[in-house]
C-alpha cells in the first residue's frame, strides 16, 4: 500500500471513532450530552431583616426630624441666598459656640467663619447654605441649612480638625485629619430629612503624613 493510499483509510478510521465516541466536544460533551444545569450565584441573606437598612439610614429607631432654628431669620420665597448666613449659625445652638467674634476669614491661619457657600444637597433644585468655622484650637465646625416648610433647619453639623469638604453630585464629602496621621473620609447623603452618613473611610499615606 503506497502512503498516498493510507491516507483516505486513516480518514475513514478517524471519522468511525469520532462517531464511537459521540463526536465529543473540545469541551468534553457529546452531541446528544445534555448540558449541565447553571448554579444560581448566592444572594446576601440578612441575619436580621427588621434591621437591614438602605445605605445613609439609621439602623434601630429612626430619629424625628430636625426641627426649625428658633430666632433663624425667614427665608421668605427667596431663600437662603442673599441672608446672612452668621445671623443664620447663630441661631443654631450647636454651631454657635464656634462662631466667636463672627469674624470672616479667607485663607487658613487664624479663626473666623469661611465664606457662606451655597449648593444643592437635597436634590429640590434650591441650594442650601453651608457654613464652617474655624476655632484657635485648630478645630472646625460645619453646617449645612436648609429650608423645609418656609422655616430654616440644620441638615448636618460635624466638626474636625483640619476640616476640607467638596461635593460629589448632591453628596458631601467631608475630610478630617486624625491624630494617628490618617485621614477620615466621610460621605453625607441627603435622606429625606438630614444629611446621613453613606460612607466612612480611613486612609493613610505611605511616608506617614495625612492623606490628601
């Protein structure tokens, strides 16, 4: 037998034992195989499901919501924008103690309350007013106001040293230094009522100073 002969034989002979062996796959099934069935990935099952939350909400007894500053000035149709916004933390028990002389600074160095700043935190299309002060310890103090039924309240109130804060869309993102050298990262979440904590990081660089 001349080899141009073996190869037509060994073609046929490779053809008879695919079709002993089912015509197998590259994946190892056979043509009348059936495929295994798909396993379901594994969803979270809550341990407690009276206490699973959505992300911002307070786990246990939702607190009432805030109430109106008394001796606040009134807002009027006009809003926040274009009052004065000392007069506005003064009338806020918790931020009051840090206002001092209500001297307004520009820059860090010395205490004073920073420029007013106005965004959008609650979403309504109506900014809210966001005030910080900066104490001689090196602390600070941060507000946020908002009108709620024609009356003005406090959203959120947090202090801190070395106080930053930006926005992320109509989050708050306030950075704090700690006195390990890290940095604490917290996100705020308008929840319907108050500014609610979404997320809280701490973060270290690698020569040891604060993050940035």
């Amino acid at each position: 037998m001349t080899p141009s002969s073996r190869r037509p034989l060994a073609a046929v002979l490779c053809a008879c034992a695919l079709a002993a062996a089912g015509c197998a796959t590259p994946a190892g099934l056979g043509s009348g195989t059936p495929a295994p069935p798909v396993s379901s990935q594994p969803r979270p099952e809550p341990l407690w499901p009276a206490w699973t939350q959505a992300p911002g909400s307070a786990v246990g007894r939702r607190e009432p919501a805030p109430t109106p500053l008394k001796n606040a000035p009134d807002p009027g149709a006009k809003g926040l924008v274009g009052l004065d916004a000392t007069e506005i933390a003064r009338a806020d028990p918790r931020m009051k103690p840090y206002l001092g002389k209500g001297t307004g600074i520009l820059a860090p160095g010395r205490a004073g309350i920073r420029p007013a700043v106005y965004r959008d935190l609650t979403g309504d299309g109506h900014p809210e007013l966001v005030v910080a002060a900066d104490v001689p310890t090196g602390r600070s103090a941060l507000s946020v106001y908002a009108v709620v039924n024609g009356r003005i309240v406090s959203i959120l109130f947090t202090i801190g040293r070395q106080l930053t804060a930006e926005t992320i869309g109509t989050d708050l993102l306030v950075r704090i230094a700690a006195d390990d050298g890290s940095e604490q990262v917290v996100r705020y979440h308008w929840d319907g009522d108050r500014m609610t904590v979404v997320n809280d990081e701490r973060r270290f660089r690698k020569d040891g100073r604060n993050a940035s």
